[in-house]
C-alpha cells in the first residue's frame, strides 16, 4: 500500500475520533469538545488535498486510491452532517430562530441526495466505459462544505454570546451557500456529461 493510500485510509481512522469528541460532553471540557471535534474534522478534510497531490506528483494513482478516496470524503462530511444535526440548536442561534433545524434538515437532505446521484452516475459512467473527470464546481462545492462544518463546530461552545451567534450566523451562510452549490454543480456535472444516460 502506497503512501496516499495510506493517508485516505488515515482520513477513515479519524472518522471514530471525530464521533467520540463530538458527544464528548464532559465538565472539565466545558463544551470545548466541539472545538477539539473541529480541529480533527480540519485535519482529516485536509488530507483529501494531500493524498491527491502525493498521488499526481509521484505517479502513485492507484485503483485502490480511485476507490478510496471519494469513500472517504463522503463518509467523513455526511458523518458530520449527520451529526450537526443532532446539535440542531446551532442553527437556531441564527437569524433563522427555530426554523433553523428545518432549513438544517432540508440541506443535508439535498447535499446527501447529490452524492448518492452523482455516485450512481459515475457508475453508470464506468459500466459504459466513459471516464468522467472532477470540475471546478465540484471542489468549490467540497470547499464551501467543509469551511461551513468546522465554523459550525468551532463556534457550539461560544453560541451563547453575541460574538459566538454572529460566527453561527455566518456558518448558517456558508452552510446555505454550500446547500445551493451542491445542486448547481450536481446538475452542471450530469448536464456537462449527458452523454453517459444517451441510450
């Protein structure tokens, strides 16, 4: 096993560790767990970029990385999906009051529904033999996922003061921002390959 697959797999391993922080609520943390939760989900979503670029750069692109990989990002952001909405309170600490864990609810529902989509396209791709490469929307898409979860995360032990409500307040944009680039690069992505549903 190569090194970038090793590196995915280590993305994998930290899922466990993220879960257990997460529900960590013990008194000497104080509700710092969801910032210590943050910083592991940081680091594992980093590693996406890391084992890519090792990849490219030393040749090192495997069958085992192409399966792993996107397995790994996948699981990892609707782990953290899953999870911010058993703490639906951090959305209502916004401007959308108790309509927050509606619009929380209605997000991850289309964000979980474009991976399962776009997964069995990509299948549908390969059983017909057609290579489909990742676009810009794509990343751009992971990028506003990510960034949207760890400020979600990081601000939970702050929530209750203003400053804390104003950071929740911009992690609800960035989550909302996230929800609208899903769909538009999901229908981008199967529109841009049309082609593989001709037949």
């Amino acid at each position: 096993m190569n090194l970038p697959n090793k590196i995915t797999l280590t993305r994998i391993c930290m899922i466990p560790l993220f879960i257990l922080f997460f529900y960590l609520e013990i008194p000497a943390l104080k509700g710092y767990n969801y910032l210590i939760a943050a910083i592991v989900f940081v680091l594992a979503a980093s590693t996406d970029a890391l084992d890519g670029h090792i990849a490219r750069s030393r040749n090192l692109v495997t069958n085992m990385g192409k399966f792993l990989d996107p397995i790994a990002d996948k699981v990892l952001v609707s782990t953290a999906l899953i999870l911010l909405l058993t703490r639906g309170w951090i959305f209502e600490v916004s401007f959308f009051g108790g309509w927050g864990i509606v619009f929380a609810g209605v997000c991850v529902a289309v964000i979980l529904a474009r991976e399962l989509i776009v997964s069995g396209f990509r299948l549908l791709a390969v059983e017909r033999g057609i290579v489909l490469a990742a676009d810009k929307l794509g990343k751009i898409k992971t990028v506003l996922q990510d960034a949207s979860i760890a400020l979600l995360l990081a601000t939970m032990p702050f929530a209750g003061g203003a400053v804390g409500a104003g950071f929740a307040a911009a992690g609800v944009v960035l989550f909302a921002l996230a929800g609208i680039a899903t769909v538009v690069s999901g229908v981008n992505y199967i529109v841009k390959n049309r082609q593989v549903l001709g037949g």
